[in-house]
C-alpha cells in the first residue's frame, strides 16, 4: 500500500509542477494507481466487516 501512495504521491507532485494532462502516459499512470489504492483499501474495509468465521475460509 505504501509503494501505491508514494507512487501517487509522485504523480500528483509531478502534476504540480508539470502539465501532464495533455501526456496521456502520466495521467493513465495516475489513474491506474488510483484504481489500485482504491481496490486495496475496499477490501481491507470489506475483510474488516467480514465475521471471523468467513475470513478463514476466504
């Protein structure tokens, strides 16, 4: 999860100071990583409400 932030984390610092969205490789790059930070949070959420019973079988 850190890599996935830091990794963000360098995107948006590079859109400051940049103008990425005309470069379709940065801001797909972005997104990408934002889809993944999101995925791993959903199912650390998830996993968190599942009953202790299902989160060994799973």
């Amino acid at each position: 999860m850190l890599g996935y932030l830091s990794a963000f984390g360098g995107c948006v610092a590079f859109a400051l100071f940049d103008v990425p969205l005309f470069d379709a490789r940065f801001n797909t790059m972005g997104w990408i990583l934002l889809g993944g930070i999101y995925a791993i949070a959903s199912s650390s959420v998830q996993s968190a409400k599942m009953p202790a019973s299902l989160q060994a079988e799973a």
